[in-house]
C-alpha cells in the first residue's frame, strides 16, 4: 500500500514510521521545512523511546519519506491520513478544526484518483463528514471516501500501542473504503489484534469517550485520595483493593497532582462543549475538568503547608516537569500551573527534568535549570517530585537529605516509603492520600502508573504494572 501522512507531530510521525515498518510505502508531509529538513536528516523533533531507530530503519529500506509537497505525497497513494493538530479553541472550549479543513481542501486539488481520505486526528463528532463536504466543495469531481481512525497511543509507549495495540477503531461508510483499510491493517489482524469497524461518528465519539473515562478515573482517585489524608486511610491500599475488582481494573487508580497531557485536558474539554452544544451535557465530564484543576492547586497548598505555610524566600527543588515520565511533552502538565504558583510565592524554584528543559525553558520562565537531583537539592529547603521518572525512583535519599537546608520532602508520585523517608534525615514530608506517621505531613509510597499519578505499599503481591496512557495527542 502507498499511504500519504499529513502532518509530523506526535500522531503522524509515529503512524507513519509504523506503517511503514508494516510495509507499506508511506510519505510524510508537513508544511514546516526546518521540520522536513530535520526528519530527512534523520532526526526525530520529539522524544518518544525506540522512534528514531525505527525511522532510520525504515527509510534506509527505501519504505518512508518526508515531503514538503501534499502533491508529491499524494501521488498513487490509496490512503490519506490527516494527522493535524486539534487544539482547544480559545474562549469556547471547541477543538479547532482549522488545521484540518485546511488539509482537507488540499487534499481536495491534490485528488487525480480514487483515495481513502482518513482523519486520524481527535475531531468532533461530524467533523469526517464535513471533511467530505470540504473536498465535495473543492474539488465536485473528486473519487474518493473518508475514514475515521483515531489514535490510542500512549506517549513514552507510542510504538508499542501502535504494533500492539488493545483494538483499532475504523469508521467507515463504504466497502470500498473498509478493503482499503482492512489492507493497510493487515498485519494486525493476521496477528489476532482486535480491528472494529463501525459508523464515522461512533468512530469519533469512542475516541472521546475512553479518554473522558480515564480522566474520570484519574480525578476520583484523587478526590478519594484527599478523602483519604482527612480520615487516615491510605490511599495505595485503597486503589489496590478497588483495582482487584475486575470490573473496575487498576490501571489509572494512582493518586498524583492531577492529569495533563495532550489529550485528556482538550479532550474532556471538547466532550463537554459538544454536549452543551447538543442540549445532553455530560455534567461528569464537566465535574471532572473542574477537580482536576483544584487537585492541581491542592498541590500548591501541600508544598505550601511543608514549608511552614509560606514559600517566599525559600529554596524549592523540583524534580520533573513533564506532564509523564518518557515524554518531552510539556502540553498542561501539572507543572505549568504549580511551578508558576511557587514563583509568584516568592520561592526560588529549581527544575531537573531529564528531556523537559527544551518545551519549559519558556513554558517555565524564572526558574534555573539544574543536571541532577542532587545539584539542585544543595542549600534547598523543600524538594518536590513532580513527575516519576525513572532517575528519581532510587535517589540516595540520605544523601539529598544532607545536602538540603532543611529536608523536607513533597513526594507528590507517591514513589518513597515513610519509613526510608524518615530514616533518611527527612523531617517532614508530604504525600497524596496517606498520613505520615512520624513526620510532619500528611502523606508517601512507591510505585506509579506511567501516566499521572502514584501510590503505596501494601502486602499484595502485585504483577508487573503496564505503562499506562493513551495519549497522546497531535
């Protein structure tokens, strides 16, 4: 199959290095030439593990390359892919589509042959077919059929989802377009990989609602979790003993300082707008984008309360800024909303982030970027751990504690236990959903969900844990 990718972001550099490891023959094209000039010379714009491997290899085998000409990209090409951004609209909550109609009326005075024209970015409901309407419009003789195939990945996991992934989702009208299609996903299905094909705008609406639903998971974790610091309860044995139940599962049961991202904040944002729109609002929806924000500033409150009530003048180490761990994507990380909140505090932040600092060096502007937990931790009065990476997962914590003014910990991922906390120096130390005994504080553990959150130990033994998260977003 020859497929034609718009657009080189997240959604479409992964899919169309992944289609063509399948083998198909794909060209990408984006409008950015310092961006096609970057991918002909074999660099990837974003950090996503495994992908440049994966693009040297398939474009050394003569199956991938990189355009900045839709025509050229569109020559003999069966499929279409628009891979676009879909940003929130300013004012109104709206995806905005201005991207994509853009693309389809390209697509319309490219189109000299039958072709699938197939939206793989996040759109609103009815949005493939007003792609139809546009390139109708631009081009009355135009052979052709639109799909829907929005993306489930996962950023940090992307290659992954996408050569195995738990389904895949084509809307379609015509079996034209559906042979097209089953052709292009053939080798998943050949491997027993579960393809589900349905109408264009349950295809869109499935989209919008598995990442509503998992944002909806994230936010009552958390709320029980603030429940949980009032009462005594810990929140890690709590998650744990619901996520057993096989109905409700315990992926995105970890209680952390709220989800970001570049789907579930516009997604959710979006699900809500259309059903405003529509006269049926999904007032749970609309409950959970109000939570997640408080649950952000809940956060503020909590490094707040560990350095004595007040931040000004103090020191703050902050380890990790990504909205997840495997990611350099800042898009509504917790970050932005509580690194900027310490600054206006009057603290003085520092940030280590292993792949963060090329998005937060004007995402994050006052604050001074540091090599390593340990140099950033030197002299500081509060330490906070924002995002589970891996290299904050076994910090010498006895060493961190020597080199801090006074150590104070804010593990805001749940990744240590109390007890090496305390026996580290620590003398106080906040956590999500637990009570610290012995330390000052109302909360700790260990492990997390790669997505958004973390948790505590409990004597369960636990099978090892998935990277969790779809994401992520064009």
């Amino acid at each position: 199959m020859k497929i034609a990718m718009i657009g080189t972001g997240y959604v479409g550099l992964v899919s169309g290095v992944c289609f063509s490891d399948f083998g198909h023959e794909v060209v990408c094209v984006d409008k950015d030439p310092a961006k096609i000039a970057k991918l002909k010379d074999g660099k990837v714009p974003i950090f996503e593990p495994g992908l440049e491997a994966l693009m040297a290899r398939n474009v050394a085998a003569g199956r991938l390359s990189f355009t900045l000409d839709l025509a050229e990209a569109m020559r003999d090409a069966e499929a279409v892919f628009i891979a676009v951004g879909t940003p929130t609209r300013r004012g109104d909550g709206h995806a905005d589509l201005t991207y994509v109609m853009a693309a389809a009326e390209e697509i319309a005075h490219a189109l000299d042959h039958y072709a699938v024209v197939v939206t793989k970015s996040t759109v609103p409901i009815g949005t493939n077919r007003k792609v139809a309407e546009v390139i109708r419009h631009a081009n009355p003789a135009a052979d052709f059929d639109v799909a829907s195939n929005p993306e489930f990945l996962r950023e940090g996991a992307a290659i992954d989802d996408f050569m195995r992934p738990d389904r895949v989702v084509v809307g379609l009208d015509s079996e034209r377009a559906k042979k097209i299609m089953s052709d292009i996903y053939r080798p998943l299905f050949l491997r027993d990989f579960p393809i589900v094909y349905t109408g264009l705008e349950s295809a869109e609406m499935i989209k919008y609602a598995a990442n509503a639903f998992l944002a909806t998971k994230i936010t009552f974790i958390n709320e029980i979790a603030a429940l949980c610091e009032r009462v005594g309860a810990d929140i890690k044995a709590v998650s744990k003993g619901m996520g057993l139940d096989g109905r409700i599962g315990n992926k995105f049961l970890h209680a952390g300082p709220g989800y970001g991202g570049s789907c579930f904040p516009k997604d959710t944002k979006a699900l809500a707008r259309m059903g405003q729109d529509h006269a049926s609002p999904i007032q749970i929806v609309e409950t959970v984008i109000k939570v997640n924000d408080e649950t952000k500033r809940r956060m503020i409150e909590k490094i707040e309360d560990l350095c004595e009530g007040s931040c000004r003048g103090k020191t703050v180490a902050v380890l990790g800024v990504t909205f997840k761990p495997n990611t350099d994507d800042m898009r509504d990380a917790p970050s932005l909303t509580i690194v900027p909140a310490l600054i206006g505090a009057g603290a003085k932040v520092r940030v280590v982030d292993p792949e963060g600092r090329r998005e937060g060096e004007h995402l994050l502007p006052g604050v001074t970027w540091m090599e390593d937990a340990y140099e950033a931790a030197e002299g500081a009065e509060a330490l906070v751990i924002l995002t589970e990476w891996n290299e904050f997962r076994a910090l010498d914590l006895q060493r961190l504690a020597g080199l801090m003014a006074v150590p104070r910990l804010a593990d805001l991922r749940n990744v240590y236990e109390p007890d090496v906390v305390r026996a580290a120096g620590f003398v106080a130390c906040e956590a999500v959903g637990r009570r610290l005994e012995g330390l000052p504080g109302r909360g700790l553990n260990e492990e997390t969900d790669n997505e958004e959150t973390g948790g505590a130990a409990v004597l369960v033994e636990e099978p090892a844990r998935e990277t969790a998260e779809l994401q992520p977003g064009e």
